[in-house]
C-alpha cells in the first residue's frame, strides 16, 4: 500500500463547477498536509496546508481533513480554465519532517 | 525574490559522467531537500539536511551524495551517472516543525 495515496485523473470538470480533489494517506501518525499546484514543465506551488481535523478555506480553495478517516481533499468553487494542472497532495511525518507525496491528480477544467 | 535557485536548468550527460546539481536558498530556512521526479512516480525524496551539518537518506538515495555546504546551500552529486538517473531533480526548503517546503525551478538531467 503507498503512503499517500491519489487518482491519478484525469479529472474534467466543466468551468464554474466545483473541483472536488480526493487524497488518502496510511500512516496514523501524519500531522500537517499540504496541497501543491503544479504546471506542465513547472515546480510544485504550495496552495494550501492544513494541520487540524475539519475545513480550511482561502479564496476559492477549502482543504478537508479526516484524521480518522486518513483522508484529506481539495475543493477548488468556481473552477477556471487556469486551475488546470496537476494538484499533488503531500503528507508530513515524524519529528525530522519527512514529506511524502501522491503521484498528484491531473484536473482538467474544460471552458 | 529568488527564493530557492536551482542550477543548471538542463543538462545533457552521457554515461558514466560526474556533476554536481547546485541549490541555494535565500529565505534563512533551516532545512533542505532533494526530490527526483519521474512521470507516474510522483516526488521522491533523494536526500534531505535537516540542519547545517546534517544530512540523510530519503527513499532514493543510491548513486547521489550530498553536501551541505551552508545554511544556505545543499549540492547533489551524480558520481557515475546512469540513464536510470535521467529525471527533473527539485530542491527545496523550508523551516524547522510542520512548514510547507518551497521549491526551485527544477533542473531536467539527461543521461544518455
């Protein structure tokens, strides 16, 4: 089983439609979780982190996070042709902050 | 802001060739990192330096080494390079505790 854990997509949503991206991870012990945006051709942008069980919103972006579950997503409203990219998830773990991340999914936001 | 500056970009090696990948940092972060990424892998983490002085071995470690050189430096050295080693390499950092790391450019090696 892979510690993070990502549909690869791609994932098409219609522009003005709610993105919703999904990620799981195994070890119980995780503690910050990161959303990264990343272009074609481009390095990963940091969009959203989140530490504590519940919603987080900034902007148009909400991170969920499920502890209990292991399961944290990414809700992209009023998604735009500009959103389109490869959305890796990452997870934090243990006390010297080893990171790891998902294969990352591909949105596509059709216009 | 320059943030995290990778060098070179791109870089075309052939087989058995040494390089070394530079990264510097300017944002007084503590701790630094390697990735390698390859299509359908996702980030790996080569090798990671939690503090000046100190390194380790992440997930992928063999056929690179390291050096920390100081707070805001952390190279990545190819001794004998391998077409297995063809991939974009990323460097990153961050502070001590939970925070995001950020990254550089990204440096695209080839290894024929």
């Amino acid at each position: 089983q892979k510690e993070v854990e990502q549909n690869s997509g791609p994932l098409s949503v219609p522009e003005g439609a709610i993105a919703s991206l999904n990620c799981t991870y195994s070890d119980r012990g995780s503690q910050s979780f990161f959303w990264y945006r990343q272009y074609s051709g481009k390095s990963p942008e940091l969009i959203m982190f989140i530490y504590s069980n519940g919603d987080k919103e900034d902007g148009r972006f909400t991170a969920q996070l499920n502890k209990a579950s292991q399961y944290v997503s990414l809700l992209i409203r009023d998604s735009q042709p500009s959103d389109s990219a490869t959305y890796l998830c990452a997870v934090m773990t243990g006390g010297y902050q080893k990171v790891t991340f998902g294969i990352g999914t591909k949105l596509q936001v059709i216009p | 802001n320059a943030g995290v500056t990778q060098t070179p970009k791109f870089q075309v090696l052939k087989t058995g060739q040494s390089m070394t990948l530079q990264c510097a940092q300017d944002m007084n972060h503590n701790s630094m990192y390697w990735y390698r990424q390859d299509p359908g892998m996702g980030l790996r983490l080569i090798y990671y330096s939690a503090s000046e002085g100190t390194t380790d071995k992440g997930e992928v470690p063999n056929g690179y080494n390291v050096s920390r050189l100081n707070k805001r430096e952390f190279s990545l050295r190819l001794e004998s390079a391998a077409p297995s080693q063809t991939s974009v390499y990323f460097c990153a950092s961050s502070r001590p505790s939970n925070q995001p790391q950020h990254f550089g450019d990204g440096t695209r090696l080839s290894i024929l």
